[in-house]
C-alpha cells in the first residue's frame, strides 16, 4: 500500500535540526554568549515557511482530513490536539518574531522574551512530533484504506511545488548549525 506519513516524518528530522538549534541558541542567549538576534528572525521564517505553510499545510489540508473522512473524530480526538498544539506553536513564534525584531533594534530587554519562548516552542515541537512520529502516523497507516492514498500523496506533491523550498531551508539550517559548532574566539 502507499505510504503516506513517510515523507512527513523525514520532513519532522529537518525540523528537529532547527528545533534544537533554536533550544542551544537560547541557552547560550541566556547565558550572554549568543548575541546573534537574526538567527531567531531565520528560525522564525523556516518555522512559518517550512513548518506551517509546507509542513502543517500537509496535515491540516490532507492527512487529518483523510483521517476525519475515514472515520477518526474531528473533536475531543488526537486531530483536535494537534491542531490546537500547531495554533499553540504559532502562538509561540509570533512573540519570538516580536522580541528578536526588537532585540535586533538595540532592545536587549527583549532577550528574556526570546529564550522564554524560544524554549516554549523547542519543547512543544519535540513532544508534538514524538507523538505524531510514534501514534498519529502509524494509526494513519493502519487506517487510511489504499483507495485515497494517490490523491494524498498528489496533494503533497502540489504542496511540495519544484522541490526548491526543501533545499532552500536544509541550507538554512546547515548554516546555523555550522556557526554553533564554530567556538567563539
Ligand atoms: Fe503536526
Ligand atoms: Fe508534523
């Protein structure tokens, strides 16, 4: 039968990356080590660009749709809870946005805000993609019957476009993670 998660969990590994990128940047901004506000605004636009808009798109649109049709309950339900942690996560990044933004303009009062919701979403992703890895994915795959499953992965390949936004976004996390294992000094 088609599979229809794997592609979304790989998708999970690249946001992992960013996700403790952001978790070690904010320790080391607590600490008065990490000074590099845009590193925050990057986060913010691979977590809006490719974690919403292309990754959540993906389940929001098509995958807990799929599930709904097939009979999994649209409230009181795993597919609720995940929903409410995405609003939860955006939540999460619109503060970051707000106090990297003014951080980057000289407010240094703003770095408690960073590392407050810096971790907040770090820890919100970890434990929402450790359940949708380890229960939500593999109930799709018991469930989903193979007779919506081409129409899904077509719906992820017009979400997916030329390919280009995977390869722009892997390049921004190997950045980032080649500045964190450069020592300063
Ligand atoms: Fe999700
Ligand atoms: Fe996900």
């Amino acid at each position: 039968m088609l599979d229809v998660t794997q592609v979304m969990v790989q998708e999970h590994r690249l946001i992992l990356r960013m996700v403790a990128l952001v978790d070690a940047n904010a320790a080391r901004a607590e600490q008065g080590v990490f000074q590099d506000w845009a590193f925050f605004l990057d986060a913010v636009d691979f977590i809006r660009t490719y974690a919403d808009r292309f990754h959540h798109a993906k389940e929001e649109d098509v995958l807990f749709v799929e599930l709904v049709n097939n009979g999994m309950p649209a409230k009181r339900s795993p597919i609720e809870a995940m929903l409410i942690e995405h609003d939860h996560g955006r939540a999460f990044v619109g503060a970051l946005e707000s106090a990297a933004t003014a951080a980057l303009a000289g407010d240094e009062s703003q770095v408690p805000a960073i590392v407050f919701n810096g971790r907040g979403w770090a820890a919100l992703l970890t434990d929402h993609i450790h359940k949708e890895d380890t229960i939500l994915y593999p109930l799709a795959e018991r469930v989903l019957p193979a007779a919506v499953r081409p129409r899904m992965v077509a719906s992820y390949q017009a979400a997916a476009g030329d390919g280009t936004l995977h390869v722009r976004y892997q390049a921004l996390v190997e950045r980032w993670e080649r500045e964190a294992a450069t020592p300063v000094g």
